[in-house]
C-alpha cells in the first residue's frame, strides 16, 4: 500500500510541480502573477483529447500539437489582455483579476465546446500496466514523473544558461533599462506566457488518463500548484517541483491514513505555516526582491 501511496503522490506531485513551473516562470520572467493556470490546464487537457481521441493522432503527435497551440493561446493572452493593461500603467492587482475573469471565460468556453460530461482520456499505452513489488502502475504514472522532472531542468537551463532567458530575466527586473540595451520586452513577455500555458496544457493532457477530463478539473489543481509554487519558493523552479511533490505526498498520505475529508485542510494548513515561517518558500523565491 505503501509504495501505491508513494507513486500516486509522485504523479499527482509532479502535476502540480507542472503547473507551480508555469507559475514561477511568469513571475521571473515577467514579475507579473497569474491565477487562471488550473483553467488552462484544463483547456489544454480537452485540446489534446480532441487531438488524440477524435482526430486519433499519434499520443507524441498530439502532444505537440496540443502544446503548440497552448503556446500560442499563450502569447495571445499576453497580447491582447495583459499588455493593454500594462500599458495603461494599472496596478498589478488588475492582472490578477483579469487572469481571474480569464479563466471563467475558459471554463465556459470549453462547456460550450466540449460539453459537461467528463471524458476518460484513453490510455496511452493500451491496457498495460506494470508490476512493481505487486504493485499495478500505469505507465502513465512514470510518464508523468520524467517529464515534469524534465521540464524543470530544462527551464532552469533556459532562464539561466542561455542569452534568451537571460534577456526575459531582464526584461522583467528593468523593462526600461532592457528596452535601452536592445531587448524586444513585448516579445520575451509573449513568449513567457507562451511557454506558461504550453506547460499546463501538457500537465492536463498527462493528469487525463489517471484522472479524466472535466470543465472542473483545473479549478482545484491550479489552486494547490499556486500553494506548491509558494511553498518552493516562488519564481524558482525547482522550488516549484518540491513544493509540487510536498503537496502531493501530504493529500495523498494524509488523506489514506487520517481521512480524504481533512486533506484540503492539512495542504493549505502547511502553505499558512510556511507563509508564517518561511515567508520565502523552501528555496528562497525571489518575490521580495521586486
């Protein structure tokens, strides 16, 4: 039961490290915070089923096309909402409510396309499964745990170790100073949000097989990837992948060994503390520092 426990909290973990990346990746690379990335998720889950269900492309396929166009809802978000309302110089509490306005707008679009009903997303590798110590696992599962490990290397790579990401680094420290050096700003913030919603939308696309795919399930999530973000240490990403795992290990083994009816409680219980005593997350995220 043990190791059950312990793979379902490393796949739903890595999820939620997923969506916590997309998070961090925003605000470091933008300054700016986000709150519609569950409802991306979600959206981005329903375009890869369509892809891979009712057009029957091949899973990679699908994936790919489900994350390019997820990029590209992406850099429109930032283009036709985020950047007007920068340019009118508004507080950053009216990106927050309209990221908010945003993802009800999502959930409403994918009702009116997708319908109500949830969908089981089919299995990528068929029917098999893995015999682990006795333990059935879906292949899924592992799937999961590599790319969301995977992805946060590659980020980190990315803003750190190459020109590009230094630039949106900087774009989102000093827009002014990196417009002055020759930074296109408009473009490094489009492409962060580009880069955000291809994010979730591949995190949808994987939690659809282990737990379907409804109009609801991103609201939830994105909420609990946001407490993963901030726990890690928000803006770093590998802080996004430990608060991700922590937040998965306590629902799951506190809702196997206490009750389900508590794990809510316990999760954000933990993100109240750490606020209170590690105000800046496990790893330090940079969100004083603006």
């Amino acid at each position: 039961m043990v190791l059950s426990l312990t793979i379902s909290a490393l796949v739903i973990g890595s999820v939620y490290g997923l969506i916590a990346l997309g998070y961090s990746l925003i605000y470091s690379a933008s300054g700016l915070m986000t709150f519609c990335q569950g409802e991306i998720l979600m959206f981005g889950a329903f375009v890869g089923l369509s892809f891979y269900r009712y057009l029957n492309w091949p899973f990679a396929l699908a994936l790919v096309a489900a994350m390019l166009v997820m990029f590209i809802i992406g850099m429109l978000i930032e283009r036709l909402l985020i950047r007007p309302i920068l340019k009118r110089q508004a507080k950053d509490i009216y990106i927050v409510l309209a990221t908010i306005a945003l993802g009800i707008v999502l959930i409403n679009s994918a009702q009116q396309i997708w319908g109500t009903t949830a969908v089981q997303f089919p299995s990528i590798f068929g029917m098999d499964v893995i015999d682990i110590l006795g333990t059935k696992v879906q292949p899924e599962a592992f799937v999961c745990i590599f790319i969301s490990t995977f992805a946060m290397v590659a980020i980190h790579l990315f803003m750190n170790k190459m020109k590009f990401g230094t630039s949106m680094r900087a774009a989102a420290m000093n827009p002014l100073a990196s417009r002055s050096v020759g930074i296109n700003v408009d473009i490094t913030t489009g492409i962060t949000w580009g880069l955000s919603c291809a994010l979730a939308g591949v995190a949808g696309i994987l939690l659809g097989p282990v737990q379907g795919v409804s109009i609801s399930m991103g609201t939830t999530i994105g909420t609990k990837a946001f407490a993963a973000a901030v726990i890690g240490g928000y803006g770093n990403m590998y802080g996004a992948i430990i608060g991700g795992l922590i937040i998965g290990f306590t629902e799951t083994f506190s809702a196997a060994y206490i009750t389900s009816n508590y794990k809510d409680f316990i999760t954000f219980g933990i993100l109240a503390l750490c606020m209170v005593f590690l105000p800046r997350g496990i790893l330090k995220g940079d969100v004083y520092d603006r």
